[in-house]
C-alpha cells in the first residue's frame, strides 16, 4: 500500500466508487466485528477501484441500521480508522458520508484523514425520513469546517433518495445548496432513471449556470452509462459494482473495470 497524495483528476467525468462497510461500532445492528479487519477489507476494495480506473472513492457506513440522522462517537472513531486505512491504500481523491444526514461528523472524518470531499443528503431545507424530519445542517458543517480550516469540499444531493423533501424542486434544492450551504458540487438522483435525472440536471444548469458540477447519485448502470456521460459531470456507484447482496457484497473488480472503460 502506498501513501501518495491524492492526484488531480484530469478526466472531466467523475466516476466515484462506493466502499459500503459493515454494520460499525455504534450501530443498534453491529455485529463485534474487528474495526481494524474492516479497515483492511475497505482498503483492499478501494485499492479495486483506483486500479479499475475510477477516479474517486468514498466510504459509507451504509450497513448501519437503522441508520441515524446523527451518529455517536463509536462510529466516528470507526470511521475514522478505516478511512485512514483507505487514505494509506490509494492516492485518488477521497470522500466521507456518515450517518443519514451527519455532515458535522464526516467533516470532522474527513479532515483528521485527509480526505477531499463529504457528501451532504440534506444541506439546506427539510427532509421527512424513515426516522422523522431531517434539517439541513449546512451552518454546523459550515462552522466546523472553520474551526478546523478544512478546505474539504461538500458535495450536497438536491432531493436525495432516501427521504422525500418536503419544501421545493430539484433546481431550488441545488440553488439553495449552492448559494445558501456553500457546495462544491450537487448531486441528483431519480428513482425512475437515469434519463430523468439528466433532464433535472439540464434544468438546474439552466437555473444556475452551465459552469455548475451536478453528478448522479444512483441508478447508474452498464447500460445507461453513456446517458449519465453525456448530461452530467459523474456518477457514484455503490451497489452496481458489487460482488452480490449483503453488508458483506465486496467491490467486483470485473464490474468497476467495465464501468471505467465504457
């Protein structure tokens, strides 16, 4: 494993593969395993993705369940082992989501690994989940990111797929993202396809301005692939480039290489 910093990408397609770990010490479903195991596994998956081709990698306590808007201190410690193990293993840019909207602790995740980006589901406005209403944090992850001087960057999705929005469109959730929470980049999901996430993407660089970076977050397949190429500046991939089902599915290297390649 190597500990190179982070290369700029030159490429103007943002391929961003997903490292979903295993239920974490924190979590109600958490299972005892080894953090520093998980640690290794996520580093081996992510060193998959950096030799596929793709060119950024984010973790995600994705298995947690139910996964809290806000998590406790076990998982952030968790987190933050793993995301160095990440960070030793593969000099691409890498990014943090944490919890279901927990933006101040990926900050703070993000930060002690040298990390490049967060991802934000509800930066600004208000969200109805599984759990209850979800609030943007866009000023407690504005505030930290000045107490600590971090320049990580916060990718903020407009209308994530997780939750149901309850104030606005797509195009004034990517506005108030930008101009209100401060992101770097949005991204846009539709649960009924790719096609329909390009034509919300085409709409928010018609609100916006054309020089805004809008990615997929989801739903993005062999298949489509050449559609999220055309209208958007990248796609994140999680559960397409895996090996099968369950918080155990490991990154499929034939997967995420024709995904680069394509």
């Amino acid at each position: 494993m190597s500990s190179n910093s982070p290369a700029r990408v030159e490429s103007t397609f943002r391929l961003v593969g997903v490292v979903h770990l295993p239920p974490l010490p924190g979590a109600a479903n958490y299972r005892g395993a080894s953090v520093r195991e998980i640690a290794r596994i996520a580093a081996e998956d992510a060193l998959v993705l950096a030799e596929a081709g793709f060119t950024d990698v984010m973790i995600q306590d994705a298995s947690d369940n139910p996964q809290p808007e806000h998590v406790g201190p076990a998982t952030v410690a968790a987190m933050a082992v793993v995301g160095a193990e990440v960070r030793r293993a593969v000099g691409i840019p890498l990014g943090v989501v944490t919890g279901h909207n927990d933006g101040v602790a990926s900050v703070a995740i993000a930060h002690a690994i040298d990390a490049q980006f967060i991802r934000v589901k509800v930066l600004t406005g208000v969200s109805a989940g599984p759990d209850g209403w979800i609030e943007g944090c866009s000023h407690r992850v504005a505030m930290l990111r000045r107490l600590l001087g971090s320049d990580v960057e916060v990718w903020a999705d407009a209308h994530e797929a997780t939750s149901r929005a309850i104030t606005g469109d797509v195009t004034w959730a990517a506005a108030e993202a930008m101009s209100f929470g401060g992101a770097s980049k949005i991204i846009v999901t539709r649960d009924s396809g790719v096609a329909d996430a390009v034509t919300d993407i085409a709409a928010v660089r018609a609100s916006i301005g054309p020089d805004v970076d809008v990615l997929i977050g989801g739903r993005v397949t062999l298949d489509n692939l050449a559609i999220a190429r055309a209208g958007a500046d990248g796609a994140i991939l999680g559960s397409a480039i895996k090996t099968g089902g369950g918080d155990d599915a490991r990154i499929d290297p034939i997967a995420a290489r024709a995904f680069a390649t394509t």
